[in-house]
C-alpha cells in the first residue's frame, strides 16, 4: 500500500511546495524507504528548511493522537522539569501516564538518579495532580539507559488495546526514545536539535509485543525560552553535554549574567555563594549593574549566541525572588542557580513569557 505520510516526521506527502514538510519528489514516491526532503536534509546535512505546522496545529494533532491510545509515554528532559511538565498538558492529556525521564546520562556523575527521579514525582503532583501518574521512570534514549524498565512499565500499563503515544514538549528526545524500541529494518522517526522535527502522527507496530508505539508533534508550551526563540537559537540551549556546575561568588549589588538572556542582581547584605547550571553554550559574567545593561543590551558574541532577530522580538520583565539556601531559582530552558549556604534575595530581569521560580529542594539533590 502507498504510503500517504513520511514515516519520518509525519506529515502529509504533498508535491507542491518543496520548502514545506512533506514534499516528495515524483521520483521518489515509489521508494519503499521514502521520507520527505524536509527529513531527509534534517537527517543528512542538519538542515531545517522550514519550522513547519503552528502551534495550534500541533496541539490538534496531539489531542487527535490522544484519542486513540491506551497509554501515554510522556518524555521529560531532566534538565528542564517545570517546561516538560507544562501545565498545559491537564488540556491534552486524557489517558494514563507514565513519565520517562530522559536524559539521565547529563546527571553530574555523583547525583543520585533515584533522588532526582523523586523530585520530579514531587513537580508533577504540585504541576499535574489530576492526571493518573503510573511512575516516573528514568532512562537515556543516548546511552540506552533504562529502556527495559521502562518497557516492562508499558506492558504492565499498556492498556486494552495495546496502544503507546509517545508525548512531550519540543526537544525532550521522544523521537531518540521511540526508536529504541523499533526494529532494526524500521525507517526511523527523524531526529535533531531543532524545535518541531516531528510534524504529524507516525505509528509502528511491535509484532513480538503485540503493542503498537505513536510519534506526535513535540508541542511548545509557550513557557520556555526554547519556545520564544528561533530554532537556530533554540537547538543551541538544548544541553547535550553531561551538566557540571558553575562556582561563583556575587557580592551585594553585584550582577550574574546568563549569557545574553538573563540577568540576576544580588540585593542581600551579605555576599553570597552560588552553583550554577546553565543551557548549553550559556557563558556566565559577573559585573556590575551598569555594564550588565550594556551587555544585554548590545549582546557581544563571548557572552552566548543570539540572533538579531531573536534579541529584537523578546521583551524584559523583572521580579524579586527570596531564594533559600540549598533551594533552586529556575528558569525554563535556561537554567537554574543554588545559594550553597544562606539565603539569598536577587532581582531577576529575563525574556516575558518564561516561567521562573522556586524549586525545593535544589534539583540534584545536594548542595
């Protein structure tokens, strides 16, 4: 039978516009292998031609998924909880979760997986209490890393028909995840560091298992500073690297800045000690108030990469944040920082729309 949809990103095939999802030339429709030239570019040289559907498509795509399975595979990156556990999912989500925590292999070496993995229960009750949690399972879709946990997980919760969606937010590897569980002669979801790869609903059947696994659309939840960004910017914060804290030390008045993106001023009296854990090719700047405004402002290319097209569309909210000791200040695909000994008060000035808070206790579990 023909096929209608690129089994690597989902969308339709369509032969009309080759700069849009989808499109096949007439000479590759017979392929048995066939995938659409959006993946194929994606696949082979890492471009991306085109962002593809909006975010009100995807989520229509997502809740038309939802329709029809058993149980949803949720995919959380590790070091973005608050953005994976969106709480938009209450609107999307209507079958059984259980939640596979991805990207366990960037922990630093000594952070205890299991810990983690209770902090992240904790966040999905206060975020999603009326969802049906069925665990939090942690794996690396990397390092294949509890994969066979996580599938005796599913065919305990599989449900009657025996029908898996694979769901998250943009960038979390669901697609890295899902093919771990497919054949070796399957042709394979597309994946990459750019926002909205996958573009529609891809499905395979699992003939040993008997289950039938769903790829969908990774939805942008609006909350992120991955979501806000062009995807050039945003596949630079995706953290790929094993996460190792920053040192630093802020004396009153004084200023941390997250690379073009964020600005923390320290208004407690005493000085004040700080791990830091930021998104990738993040650099970290201690300064002064003055200069730390001319550095936002004017974005120099040592301080972290930004688009001008980026730096002109974000807008700038500020807020005061009392941060206790061995607790985290987050934010939502940028980072976070831990006070290591006393509290500390500081005023934070970043992108509006992020989310940014308060998480206890601190993330990895230690000081």
């Amino acid at each position: 039978m023909k096929k209608t949809h690129c089994p690597g990103c989902g969308a339709p095939f369509q032969a009309t516009d080759p700069g849009a999802p989808g499109f096949l030339p007439p000479e590759a429709q017979e392929r048995p292998d066939a995938i659409c030239r959006r993946c194929y570019r994606l696949k082979h040289y890492g471009q991306l031609e085109s962002a593809g559907r909006s975010s009100v498509k995807i989520e229509r795509v997502i809740r038309q998924a939802m329709a029809g399975i058993d149980l949803a595979v949720l995919v959380a990156d590790v070091f973005d909880l608050e953005g994976s556990f969106a709480t938009g999912w209450v609107e999307l989500i209507k079958a059984p979760v259980l939640v596979a925590l991805n990207k366990i292999d960037l922990l630093p070496a000594k952070t205890p997986v299991d810990e983690v993995a209770t902090i992240a229960e904790k966040i999905w009750a206060k975020r999603l209490p009326d969802l049906g949690l069925r665990g939090v399972i942690p794996v690396s879709a990397k390092k294949s890393r509890g994969l066979t946990r996580l599938r005796e997980e599913i065919v305990l919760n599989r449900g009657k028909h025996h029908r898996i969606g694979f769901f998250g937010v943009t960038n979390v590897g669901k697609s890295s995840l899902l093919t771990r569980f497919l054949g070796e002669d399957a042709v394979r979801p597309t994946v990459s560091s750019a926002p909205g790869t996958t573009q529609g609903v891809t499905h395979w059947y699992d003939r040993q298992r008997d289950m039938t696994f769903y790829d969908t659309p990774g939805w942008a939840p609006g909350s992120r500073l991955t979501d806000l960004v062009c995807p050039e910017c945003a596949g630079r914060l995706v953290v790929k690297e094993r996460v190792h804290s920053k040192f630093l030390q802020l004396s009153p008045g004084g200023v941390l800045m997250l690379g073009p993106y964020a600005m923390l001023t320290l208004a407690s009296g005493d000085s004040c000690n700080f791990s830091v854990y930021p998104a990738e090719n993040i650099a970290l700047h201690v300064t002064n108030p003055v200069k730390a405004g001319e550095l936002l402002a004017n974005s120099p290319g040592w301080l972290g990469s930004i688009c001008d097209g980026c730096k002109k569309n974000l807008a700038w909210q500020e807020q005061d944040f009392t941060v206790p000791a061995g607790c985290d200040l987050y934010l939502s695909g940028l980072g976070w920082l831990t006070p290591r000994s006393t509290a500390a008060k500081m005023k934070l000035r970043w992108p509006a729309g992020v989310e940014a808070g308060v998480r206890q206790p601190n993330l990895f579990g230690r000081k």
